[in-house]
C-alpha cells in the first residue's frame, strides 16, 4: 500500500506542475503544498465515508477554507472572509476490496471558480481500520 501511495502522490504531483502553466508558480506551488498537508493528515485518522459530490461542492465535514498564505478559516457551506483557496475531500470504499481499503482524494481551487483553471488533484490508498 505504502508503494502504491508513493506513485500515486508522484503522478499526482507530475500532472498538477504540467498544467500549472495557468496559474502563478506561487499559488501552485503553495495549493499543492496544501493538498498534501491535508492528505497527511486524513491518512492518520479515523475516516468516515464522504457522499459522493464532495469534491463537486461545498459539504460539511469535507471541506475547509484557506486564506492566500493557506491558513485554514473554517468550513461549512460558505466560503469564508479572506478566503484564496477552497480544500475539499473525499474518502471512497476501493472497488476491488471495498472492506479493506479506502481512497482517500484531496482538491485545491481557487475560489470563486466552478471549474478550476489549475486544480491540485491529490490521491492515496488506505488500510480501512476503523470507519
């Protein structure tokens, strides 16, 4: 699993720098930077299941609200006061061993964008112990 996570992080990091030619190389760095922190920090905890639009909007409990130095604000359905960048998540059952493993995928836009112009999409696979 630990090798399957570290190619997945790293196809993942190829493709976000391929196509950051649309966004400022800061902001894409820093948006990466956050997708990372975020998917470090699901991979250690508990996880409940996410429905399955949590990347496509805004839901509680699967989304944060960052500012331009990625500073969390909060969550909720609205974005908050300051915000530069929208994190959402998502933890879904692997089809091949729904019991055993989940996937857990972090999204970074910018806000105030439906379709992001450079989304850091980031994903690894994790042991389901306690959801």
């Amino acid at each position: 699993v630990a090798s399957l996570t570290t190619l997945l992080l790293s196809v993942a990091q190829k493709a976000t720098t391929e196509r950051s030619h649309d966004a400022k190389p800061a902001e894409a760095q820093l948006a990466s930077v956050l997708a990372e922190q975020k998917l470090r920090e699901l991979s250690t905890e508990p996880l409940s299941l996410s429905p399955a639009a949590s990347l496509q909007e805004n839901m509680n409990g699967f989304v944060e609200y960052l500012d331009k130095k990625g500073v969390v604000l909060g969550g909720g359905l609205t974005p908050k006061p300051k915000t530069a960048f929208i994190r959402r998540w998502s933890v879904t059952p692997v089809p091949e061993n729904p019991d055993a493993q989940v996937v857990i995928r972090v999204l970074i836009l910018p806000k105030g964008t439906r379709e992001p112009f450079q989304p850091v999409h980031l994903m690894m696979v994790k042991g389901r112990v306690a959801l």
